[in-house]
C-alpha cells in the first residue's frame, strides 16, 4: 500500500526529510512499493538493506528499486536528497534488478540532479504539456542509469546473501499468509538455523524479523491510511485472531494497534 501522496499512476518527487516523517519506522522497517523508485542521497549517510542485505551509503550515493523490492534505509544524522516515484507503466525502460550508484564524478552528480529536478518541477508546476515532458525526462532517467549499469561492476553474492535475497523475495510475495520462518526455510530446502544465520550475516537481522518487520510495516501503513477495522487488517496479514495480532503488533512496536492509529 502506498503513503497517501504517492499514486501509482504518476511521477512524485519527495524530499528525504518529508518522506521520513512520521517515525523511524517510514524509511528503516522492511517494505516494498508497487512503482519503481529511485533514492538519491546527496548528503549524509547510513545503512540501506536490499532483498536482505545491508551495505553503507553516503553522499552522491543513488539507489534504484524495482517495484516490489524489499528494502528499508536508517538515516545517522542529517540525511538530505530525493525520493522518485516511477509511474508502473514506465518499469519496462528500468532496470529489473535493484541499483546502487556511488556517483564519485562530479559531473555525474550534476547529471542526475539536474534529471531529477526536471523531473520535480513538471510535476510541481503543472505547465502544458506536462505528461508528455514527463514521458521524456523519465525515459531519459532510464537511459542514465542503463548507462551507469554498464559502468558499474556487478557485485558477486555469497551464499550468505542469495539465500538472505531469496528469502525476502518469498517473504514479499507472501508475508499475508501465515507462513512462519520454517515454512519459508522449508521451501528454500534449508533449515531454519541456517536461514537465520544467513540473513543475520548478510543483514545483521534474524529471518524471523525480517519476516515480523515486513508484516508490522504493512499493519502500520493499513492503519494509518485507511479506517478498515482492526480485525479485518490482522485477518488481511494472516492472523489468526485480532486478539493475535494486538499482542504481535504491541510486542513489534511498543504501542496497540487502537493506540498506534490515535496518535496517527
């Protein structure tokens, strides 16, 4: 589910200090979005987990995301930069893999900021023809980071950090159930200490909360942008009771679901 302000039908260019309003819990739990997005740190640094694994990120770093990548992001500091929202129908001209950039060229850090901020002010200042200069400057941002790609040495993934990888990539799919971390070992043919030592060695987080980071995330979201019922969300992320998941969603983050959606 997306934040209010985001449709998955258009471009949205959101700074890093807004888009991490509202809580640590926007930008570091697990979660993924149905539109490609694009972060582009100018400033700052800390931690990025990408399909289950962690690396650093500082200034002039930029991060590409298929839509439905599982990822989160901690800000140590002053994090400045931008937050871009792919329209769905533009992820055939993306990259299918997630990307990330350490633009050290300062020619190449203009690139991308003067694209990015093409793209912002079409979209801030509604001038004729808007969707179509849209259309252009998104297609160009592609073919910049086709271009970078290709730069770019690819990274090789230990076992550690496949299995972490494939992991997250069940857990996405299907988080709504009420498969727990045995079953999702089970299914990558591993057993369930392995799975949790990989992902705590690619990501420093155990399988099982990663697995509760994505379910919490997802609940918070639910109810925050919408008015459904408490037991008809725990019965959407595979609860068994909304009972369950009030003890589940108090233990994850310190506050009952009724309490979390007040203070909302």
């Amino acid at each position: 589910m997306l934040p209010k302000f985001l449709t998955e039908g258009a471009y949205r260019v959101i700074p890093l200090p807004r888009f991490a309003q509202g809580g640590k819990w926007r930008t570091e739990a697990m979660r993924s979005y149905s539109q490609p997005v694009l972060i582009w740190f100018t400033k700052g640094q800390g931690r990025i987990t990408i399909s289950g694994n962690t690396r650093g990120y500082g200034a002039h770093n930029a991060v590409f995301l298929p839509a439905g990548t599982m990822h989160g992001f901690d800000m140590l500091g002053q994090v400045q930069g931008w937050v871009l929202f792919f329209p769905r129908a533009a992820a055939a001209d993306l990259p299918s893999e997630p990307v990330h950039l350490r633009l050290r060229e300062a020619h190449l850090q203009a690139e991308l900021t003067a694209l990015v901020e093409n793209i912002r002010r079409e979209t801030a200042e509604h001038r004729p023809g808007a969707e179509k200069a849209l259309r252009h400057h998104g297609g160009l941002l592609a073919v910049w980071l086709e271009r970078q790609m290709q730069e770019e040495p690819e990274l090789s993934l230990d076992a550690s950090r496949r299995i972490a990888a494939a992991f997250t990539a069940l857990v996405e799919r299907d988080f709504r159930t009420r498969k727990n971390v045995a079953d999702y070992a089970a299914a990558l043919g591993i057993t369930p200490t392995h799975l949790t030592r990989a992902c705590n060695a690619a990501c420093g987080r155990s399988a099982s909360r990663i697995l509760a980071d994505r379910i919490h995330y997802e609940a918070r979201q639910l109810l925050q942008e919408t008015r459904r019922p408490v037991k008809e969300i725990a019965r959407e992320l595979g609860f068994s009771s909304p009972a369950y998941f009030t003890r589940a969603f108090l233990k994850n983050t310190g506050q009952t679901p009724s309490a979390f959606r007040a203070a909302s």
